[in-house]
C-alpha cells in the first residue's frame, strides 16, 4: 500500500474510531438495562452473574472499546489525527461521493419507498433502467437525472401512502410506470451514442417478471406487493385461466 | 481398512441415489451454470453466488435438492474466476487473483486454450482432492469432536472468528478483530438463547427473533458489491481463444505432481477456519513458486504457476466444508452463506450433524465438479460470451435478484431494510479495509457462542477454571491466547527473533 494510501486510511481509522468509541460506549450503557447480578423481578430471583444475558454482550462491547481504543492510538501516531480534517486527508473525492450518493438514494427510495407499496415488476423495472442508464458510461448529468426519476417515484409512494393501510392502493404504481416510460424514452433517444441502452427496456421488464413469477408460482413464496397493478392481473389470470388447463 | 470401506460403500450409497434421480441433474447443471457465469462475470463472486442462490433455494426446496444447487455454484463460481483471469487480465473472483498472473501472459502467447483446458482439468482434480479429504478428514474430526462440550465450542466459535479476522484483513490485524466483534455484537439481538431475556430490541417486535441470517448475508456480500461495481469500466481488451481446449492425457500427466501438491494445500488452508480461496490460491502459488524448478518463470506465463492456484482454489471448497460440517465453523466466506442455509433448514452443522448430510455432500460435491468438468471442456465458448456484458448492465438486476430473494426467505419487508442497512455499513467497512468475512461469521456463531459459554458458566457455577480443566478446552483456550498474543508488538518482536534464530 502506498504511503499516501495509508495516510488516508489512518486519517478514515480516526474518524472510525471515534464512532466504535461513542458506538460501544451507548451499547454498553444500553447493556446496563439488563440484569446482571442476579435482578429480582416480581418476587422471582433472576439468574446469577455467569448466566445473566449481558454477561457475553458486556464482554463484546468492552472488547470493542479497548480495540476501538487502540485503532485511535494507531492512527494518532501514524499521522491519521493532523490529517484527520483536511480533504486530501479523508481521500475525498467528489465524483466518488457523487456516484455513491445517488446509488444510496436510489436504493434507499427502491427498498424503503417503492418495494412494499408499488408492484414489484413495475418498481424493479424502474430501478434497472436508472441503474443502467445513469451507470454505464459514467455520466454524473445521467447519475442525476436517473436518481431524481427514482427517488421521485419512491418519495411519492412513501408520502402519500406511507401506512401499511394504504399500501393497496395504485395511484403510486401509474406514477412508478409514467416515470418508468418517460425514463425508458430518453434511455433509446440515447441509445445511439450507447448502443448497450438498446437492449435496457427488455431487460428491464423481463428481469423482474421472470424473478417475481419464479418465486411466486415456481418456488410457492410470498413475493412484495402482491396486490400490485401487474402482479395482480398475472395471480389472476394464472390460477384462472392458465392453471385449470393442467389442471384439469 | 474397515472403516475406509464403510465410508466409500456409505457414500457409493448416496452416490447412487443422487445419480438416478433425473432432478438431480436439472439442479446441478443449472447451478453449476450459474456458478460459472457468476464467477465469470468480473463484479460478481462465489460467495456472491452461494448467496444469492440461497435467498433463492435455501428453505423452499427439499435439503438435498437445495445443497446441490449450492454446492454447484460455489465449485462452478470458484472455477468460472479463472475466464476473465487468462482471458481479460481480470480476476473474475478473488480466488483468481493469482491465476491472472500466468493465466493472461500464456493467452497472450497464444496458448489460452490449453491454459483454459489445464485450469479445467486441474480445477476437477483439486476439487476432488478437497472432497476425499473431507470424506475422509470429517469422519476422524467427528470422532474427535464427539468429545466436545460447551467450553470447547465457546472456545472454538471465539477461535473461528479470531483467526478469520487475523488471516482476511489486508490492513491492520485489529480491524478483522473489530469486524468479528461487530458480527457477534449483531447476533446478540433479540431473545437470548437461555433466559429468553430481550436485548437491544428498542421496542420494535421485529427484533425479538434477532437479526435473520439471509438478509445480513445479502446485504454484507451483495449491496457493497453492488455498490462498488456500478461504475464505468473499460471492458478490457479480451484475448481470442486459440488452440484446442480439450487438453492432451500426456500433458495433463506431466502436470500432475504440481496438481496433487496445490490440491493438498488448498484443502489444509481451506480447512481453516474463515480463510478463503484466494488465501489457498496465493499460498499455494508462493509455495509452487519456491518448490518449482521453472519458478522463475512464475507470473511471466508459466503453466505451472496457473494450475498452482488454479488447483488450489478449487481443493479449498472441501477443505472450507471440514470445519463447517464438523465443528458448524466457516472454512471460508462462501461456507458461511452455506452455513445460513443450513441454519434456515433448521440442520445445525457441527458434531451433532446426520452422518448422512456429510455423505450426501460428499456425493454432491464429486457430481458438480464432473459437471463443471464437462461444461468447462465443451461449452467454453459460452463463457467466453458472458465475459463482454458490462457489470453496470447485470449488477441492477442482481440487485433486484437479492432484493426478491432476501424478502422471501423472512416474507417481511423489515429484512430489505435490515439488508439494505447492513449493506451500506458492509461498504463503508470495506471502503476503510474491514473485511466482511469475520462480521458474517460473527453473526452466525454469535448465537452459539453466547448459549456454550453461558452453558459452560452455568454447569460450573461460575467457576471459570471450567474453561482450562478440560484438556480440548486449554488446547483451544492456549490457541485464542497464543493467536492474540502473536499479533500484539511484543509478540510479534518475540517472534521475528525466533525466526532470525538458526536451528
């Protein structure tokens, strides 16, 4: 590893020390909540020290914090401290942070927004044509564009159908699918610069219909949003009409 | 003598029934399949592959169904590494690092085939080498272990994880050891095992159960991958096949001493525990490279340094199933997804294992590196294919893949948010040089380590000499001390003046 390398390693370890330090210490005073020597609970006596049920997080927790301990010494003497502000230091890297940031908001709006309210073919189509058209090729104006298409989607569904109660309704899938199809519009309006572009609206939607039938019929499992604005038609139309023909 | 024949009617057996059902093969070719792209795919590895496949067949599909699709994509993944690696200059996985060494100086030269061919066939071997020496090795480690109790498997869980992360991190020793803290402090979520006492819930009833074992697998092994490969790469220029893949009886002889020494090392460092392919392939590289008269040549293009890590890879599949099947230790990170889908089976690796699971595996394993033989001698030329998909166009939909297999496992939309939590926290580890191994194995033995050591306090009523009065208990007690104590800095100075000490 190269020396510069290392200085910014040790410039990330103090910072990373310093949140195990504040990590382990709140665990362990969370740990107190516990009984450890022997609580007396309604008239009934607990367990001894040796077999109380913080006795092996308390050992965890105090272990991290010696070793937290000494990844902060490692990396005050290694320089990791001086350097623990400065930009070079932190290795911070705007393109990096840009590409990291719109992948976290996109996967953060898929699994927290979209996936338990919106039907699953429709927000995974989604999903796979952000990620590839804002990815391949490394565009930051595509990053954009395909995060705030995602997250659009994803903010919309949790905001106005937030509760578990409303998570049946399609308002949110029609906007998923019109933000899907005037993505996949300007995906093949680029595909001529990116001939690889041509190929995302197939995969986008076989992907995620294959998958979901799999799991769904093939191996019999729960899969998300079952009531959704496709899935509901394919569950309709294969224990109706496509089941009773073998069946039968 | 006797006992080596019960072994092999036991497992000819097992061999027999797995061969005469047709739905045997649909799931083996399959997943070896799979496993080949995946390992192929440079973005995506075998423990990638173990774990997806898990989400997918872990609990829905008969057990013996489930561990052939397994163990077929972990030895085809392992394989599948070596394309990009002689074709592109790209390991496809870790464990291939090495093999991209040798591998892409002999393409260049025009031998890509009959390096192709050699890997193929070496690849078979090793990991038939791996698997006779579990089918032999797990049968006296099993007598052994019948001896253990609570403090031995305290000890041996502390061990695993100690030594995983003493052996998996690339910067300081320290932060493998934070990272297996990390994974056992996550196991102690929810009801503990004996008492039923409620820890770290902060209310929320999901957490009574604790922390499920797919989804942190997926998100600790997926989102971080997932993650760090969506970005633009150039393809890399990919060297044309030339000359026939099928390789030739007399070369493959000539290789052979090379072949039987790395199947030997890859299944030893396989066997320990936490330590992966890639470890193998190295070690047995550096030892080819010292032993071999033509180790000069090493990473110029020599063949023997290719089969060198190409074998050894492959070997330490059976080695990293000893400790798994044997003590419900991880021999490698791939062995840990193995082991969640063992635990979501509700089948507990370690001494108490059905004999005929051990059986069933070693059968399995010996089909799926016959079918990998086979896909690998006649249908390279898909693989070859798979090498030009960009992984910006398949990493979305393995997203989507653990995603839908992570949710169907629990059925509850918490877990996507547990995999998606523990996925970012896996990559920030992985960005300051944690490695994840020692966390996942922390998570799974965690549970097994509370309950022993609890165990072992309570049977003794607290008297901690428990831990020292059993003579497997001091032997395991003096390794955890002796491992800790060789990476402190007086232990390390002690060391290095042994060294420079002559005999």
């Amino acid at each position: 590893m190269a020396a510069e390398d290392t200085l910014i390693l040790r410039a990330r370890d103090f910072w990373t020390a310093l949140v195990l330090i504040a990590v382990s210490l709140f665990f362990l005073w969370k740990t107190s909540d516990i009984p450890l020597f022997g609580s007396n609970r309604a008239g009934v006596s607990g367990a001894d020290w040796y077999n109380s049920a913080a006795i092996v997080p308390l050992g965890i927790f105090s272990g991290l914090l010696v070793l937290s301990f000494v990844l902060l010494a490692i990396s005050i003497r290694s320089g990791g401290a001086a350097h623990a502000l400065t930009r070079a230091g932190i290795g911070w890297n705007p393109s990096e942070a840009l590409r990291f940031g719109t992948i976290a908001l996109m996967l953060l709006a898929y699994i927290a927004g979209l996936v338990p309210r919106v039907d699953f073919i429709l927000c995974s189509g989604l999903l796979i044509t952000a990620l590839i058209f804002g990815y391949q090729g490394g565009h930051p104006q595509r990053m954009i564009l395909s995060t705030v298409f995602v997250t659009a989607a994803g903010a919309f569904a949790l905001l106005a159908y937030g509760p578990q109660a409303e998570w049946n309704s399609h308002v949110d899938d029609w906007v998923t699918l019109a933000l899907w199809a005037l993505l996949t519009l300007i995906v093949l309006s680029q595909a001529k610069q990116t001939p690889v572009l041509r190929v995302v609206p197939l995969i986008a939607v076989l992907a995620p219909f294959i998958l979901v039938c799999a799991m769904a019929f093939g191996f019999r499992q729960n899969v998300p949003a079952r009531g959704g604005l496709i899935f509901k038609q394919i569950e309709y139309h294969y224990y109706v009409t496509l089941r009773p023909l073998w069946r039968t | 003598m006797e006992f080596i024949l019960n072994q092999l009617s036991g497992f000819g057996g097992a061999f027999v029934a797995l061969v005469v059902d047709p739905l045997t093969y649909a799931y083996l070719i399959t997943s070896v399949f799979l496993g080949i792209a995946f390992g192929a795919l440079p973005g995506l590895t075998a423990t990638l592959a173990v774990t997806i496949l898990t989400g997918f067949f872990g609990n829905k599909i008969p057990l013996d169904y489930s561990l052939i699709a397994l163990l077929g994509a972990y030895v085809g993944a392992i394989y599948g590494g070596s394309y990009p690696s002689i074709l592109l200059n790209i390991p496809g996985t870790a464990a291939s690092a090495a093999t991209a060494m040798d591998g892409y100086p002999l393409a260049k030269a025009g031998r890509g085939g009959e390096a192709l061919g050699l890997t193929t066939t070496a690849s078979f071997i090793g990991t038939v080498i791996g698997t006779l020496a579990l089918l032999i090795f797990v049968w006296v480690l099993l007598l052994i272990s019948k001896n253990i109790a609570s403090p031995e498997k305290a000890l041996l869980a502390l061990f695993g994880i100690l030594l995983s992360g003493t052996l998996m991190s690339e910067d300081l020793v320290i932060k493998g050891w934070i990272a297996g803290l990390i994974g056992l402090a996550m196991a102690m979520v929810g009801l503990d095992p004996i008492l039923s006492e409620p820890r770290y819930t902060f209310g929320w009833s999901y957490m009574l159960s604790g922390f499920q074992v797919v989804p942190v697998l997926m998100g600790a092994f997926a989102v971080p991958q997932i993650i760090e490969g969506l970005r633009h790469t150039a393809t890399g220029t990919m060297v044309a096949l030339k000359g026939r893949v099928v390789p030739k009886l007399g070369v493959v002889r000539k290789y052979l001493p090379t072949i039987g020494r790395s199947g030997v090392i890859g299944t030893g460092v396989g066997a320990l525990p936490g330590v992966g392919e890639d470890v193998a392939g190295w070690v047995s590289y550096g030892v080819g490279k010292t032993v071999s008269k033509e180790g000069d040549t090493f990473g110029k293009g020599s063949m023997e340094g290719l089969l060198s890590s190409e074998t050894a890879n492959n070997a330490c599949i059976g080695g990293a199933l000893i400790p798994l099947l044997v003590l419900g230790i991880p021999g490698s990170p791939p062995a840990a997804a193995l082991m969640g889908a063992f635990k979501i089976n509700n089948v507990i690796p370690g001494p108490t294992i059905d004999p005929e699971i051990i059986l069933r595996v070693v059968a399995i394993m010996v089909l799926a590196s016959f079918t990998m033989f086979i896909m690998g001698l006649f249908t390279a030329k898909i693989f070859i294919r798979i090498l030009r998909i960009p992984q910006t166009v398949f990493l979305p939909v393995v997203m989507v893949l653990t995603t839908i297999g992570s949710f169907s496992v629990g059925g509850g939309i918490n877990d996507l948010y547990l995999m998606l939590a523990v996925g970012f926290v896996a990559y920030f580890m992985n960005l300051m040089k944690y490695p994840i191994a020692p966390l996942v194995i922390g998570v799974i033995l965690g549970g097994l380590f509370d309950e022993t050591l609890r165990r072992s306090l309570l049977l003794s009523d607290g008297d901690l000499s428990v831990f020292v009065s059993r003579p497997g208990a001091a032997i395991l007690l003096m390794l955890n001390l002796a491992l800790v104590l060789s990476q402190l800095p007086l232990g390390k100075r002690l060391l290095a003046r042994m060294k420079r000490t002559p005999a």
